[in-house]
C-alpha cells in the first residue's frame, strides 16, 4: 500500500514541478536541496516528505512501459500431459 499525503505536501510538489521541471529528479538528496532553496520550510520533516514525493512522482513520470516477452497467441497449443489409466 502507499503513503496517503496531505494535500499541502501535493500542491507545493505540482508548484514545485510547474516551475522548476528541469530542476528535479529522481535523486532525494538533490530534491531535498532544491526545495531548501527555493521554499521557506523549516521542518525537516516536511522537506524530506515533499522530496520524497517529488521522486515518486519524477519516477513516475518516466515511467517506461515494457510490453511482455510473448502473448498468448504467440505460444501455441498445449501438450497433453500422458495420464495413467491404470492408477485409475
């Protein structure tokens, strides 16, 4: 399950994204910088949540959509499995 965040911490993260997009990324360290330059938050606690959040929503972003290896029409028929009619 994931993390229900106020909706403080979503608003300042889309401020955040529609003014800087170049400026984040997916690294937490370097968005924790970021929102200390550019916001007048005092609590780390909150710094760290409205990072976090800014890589969740970076990552998902980027997300890159991997097609599976093969379909199911792709396989064929199924073997048969030999079945015993003497255990029977």
């Amino acid at each position: 399950m994931s993390n229900v965040r106020p909706r403080y911490i979503k608003s300042v993260c889309s401020e955040i994204i529609t003014k800087y997009p170049d400026r984040v990324t997916n690294d937490f360290e370097l968005n924790k910088l970021l929102v200390d330059d550019i916001s007048d938050i005092n609590s780390k606690v909150m710094r760290n949540r409205i990072a976090g959040y800014l890589v969740k929503l970076h990552n998902k972003s980027n997300r890159i959509i991997i097609p599976p290896s093969r379909s199911k029409k792709e396989k064929g028929p199924r073997k048969k499995r030999k079945t015993d009619d003497s255990s029977r």
